[in-house]
C-alpha cells in the first residue's frame, strides 16, 4: 500500500548558506504514529512547515495522498491539519467560533455536529461559550488541536503539543491521539518529552543536523539497541571499586553502596554470573539486585550525541 505521505530527499537552505534540510526522506504510512524527535535546532519543525506549505523547499520533493505539497498544494494542504508550538489564538474569540471558522477557512461547509463531536473529544464541550483569554494554557492548546481537525484531516502534525501541558492534561491527550489513529489518522509528533514517543508511537525517526540518522519500529529499536543495567545493592559501602574488578566496567553510586553494570542484551553472554562471582572472589557481600532496561531517551541521546562526535571529527 502506497504511503499517505511520502517525502524524498526534501532540502532547506537559506540566502545566508545554512542548510536547516539536507536531503530529508521519509514514508508515512496511513493510521501509523511518527515520533519525530530530535534536539533543538536539529529540524523538526522546518521539516513539517516545509510539508504545510509554511516554508519553500529549495530542493526535493513531497506528496500527501498522491497529491504534490509544490504543484497541487491547495489539495494537499486540505488533507493536512497542524498543531504548532506557538498558542496564537484570537483572544476575545469565542471557542465555538474560533474552531467553527477553521473549518470555513478550508472552504468547507458547516457542520455543527463535528465541530461539537471535536470539542466533545478534546473535553471542551463546557467551555464552547467562554473566550479564549479566559482558558488555561492547556485548554488553549485542546482549542489548538481543535482547530487542525476543523476540516477532517487525514494526517495531523503536532508539533511540541505538550509544551506548557501538566502531566494530566498531556496523558489525556494522548488518549485524544490515540482515538484519533483508530479512526485512521496518520499523525507526525515532535516532542521533548521522551516518554511520550514512548507511549503512543508506533515508528520513531530520529533527525539532527538536518538529517535523518534512523526511522524505525520502536519496540524493534528499543529490542535492537537497548541495553539493561544491573544494580547491585551491597552490605557495606565501598570507598573505590577494586582493581580486581576493573574489567566489569562498573561504576559506584550511592554512597559506594551500590555498583551499576550495564550489558548487552544481545551478547551471548550477560557477563552477570561471572561478575557475581568476582565480586565473591573479592569478599563484597551483595544485599539486592536488580535491572532495568534502557529507555527510548538513552537510545536517542545515545544517537545524537555519535552524531555530533562524528560531525565534530
């Protein structure tokens, strides 16, 4: 099945020489969530105003449904709804107005149900009648939301939707997402809260520098580079770790109460028996263990910071 949005080799660059794009490409596929993570400036939302026709490619090619973001724009554009970062609403507005004539703006006809059916969905029913400089931040950032499905898009951006957002408010909204993709919605997330990737995501693409350094399953990326640590929890503190054990690559925390081993979940072998034997040669009695594997956070991170070293070289 052809992706519902297919971007090849898209590139940004301005009159000053700096490229923000070199050579973007990406598949999309219909109903899928794509984290698209990446550290400030490294970009995300360049990429996705280029898509929304907010910023001009200066090379490339992209299409939404078949229909090109460049030669069949006004098509192309109806299909897509974008969440930005910034909060610009119209303050003194009404909130069944203001997303009432978002829809207008996409020159479709009124339809009242799927205005309240969104408002409804976003928990904004009961504030329908209030002005937008009377809500919270986060019921602006709901209205935000509101707006971009005005017009039944087929795929959504949310760029940075949890800015701002307590822990609350974010968790319903990726409930909020999560409807939206059972009803077939293609949706491109950027965010700096890792955990959500984590949560709601079905593919992760990872971009610095303008460039995209991995698009992958997450749980396929997460099996294939994550790693655990094992936590040892001793008896008695230790001041150093012995020079016996220098070979284990541990490190002491807490106090020299606890050594951190980390390992690879793909080797043949762990390591751990043969530790816990050294550390029985060594007379250091251990009171606990424990493990917990690598999040997406540490694989990002991870990614970028090779990124930069090799760039750097």
């Amino acid at each position: 099945m052809a992706p519902i949005l297919s971007i090849r080799d898209i590139r940004k660059s301005y009159d000053n020489g700096f490229e923000a794009l070199k050579g973007v490409s990406l598949d999309i596929a219909e109903g899928e969530i794509l984290a698209l993570l990446g550290p400030n400036g490294a970009g995300k939302t360049t990429l996705i105003s280029a898509i929304c026709g907010i910023a001009r490619i200066t090379g490339g090619t992209a299409t939404v449904a078949g229909h090109d973001i460049a030669r069949d724009w006004r098509a192309a554009r109806t299909l897509i709804g974008l969440v930005p970062q910034e909060i610009n609403l119209e303050p003194f507005e009404k909130v069944w107005n203001t997303v009432r004539f978002s829809r207008g703006l996409f020159g479709l006809p009124r339809n009242d149900a799927h205005v309240e059916k969104v408002l409804r969905q976003l928990s904004l029913w009961d504030k329908k009648d209030s002005k937008v400089t009377e809500l919270s931040g986060g019921m602006k950032r709901r209205v935000l939301i509101a707006k971009a499905l005005s017009h039944e898009p087929r795929v959504l951006f949310l760029d940075e939707p949890s800015a701002g957002v307590d822990v609350e408010l974010r968790r319903d909204m990726w409930r909020v997402v999560g409807e939206l993709r059972r009803e077939g919605v293609t949706i491109i997330l950027t965010t700096h809260y890792i955990e959500e990737a984590e949560a709601i995501a079905d593919r992760v693409a990872v971009i610095s520098k303008g460039r995209i350094l991995l698009v992958e399953d997450k749980d396929s990326l997460m099996r294939r580079m994550g790693q655990k640590v094992l936590k040892i929890d001793l008896q008695q503190p230790l001041a150093a770790i012995p020079s016996g054990l220098a070979a284990f690559g541990l490190a002491l925390e807490d106090g020299g109460r606890r050594l951190i081993y980390t390992y690879d979940t793909k080797a043949e072998r762990t390591g751990i028996a043969t530790l816990l034997a050294a550390l029985s040669e060594a007379g250091i009695a251990v009171a606990d263990l424990d493990t917990e594997a690598s999040s997406l956070e540490d694989i990002f991170v991870g990614l970028v910071n090779d990124d930069q070293r090799e760039a750097a070289e």
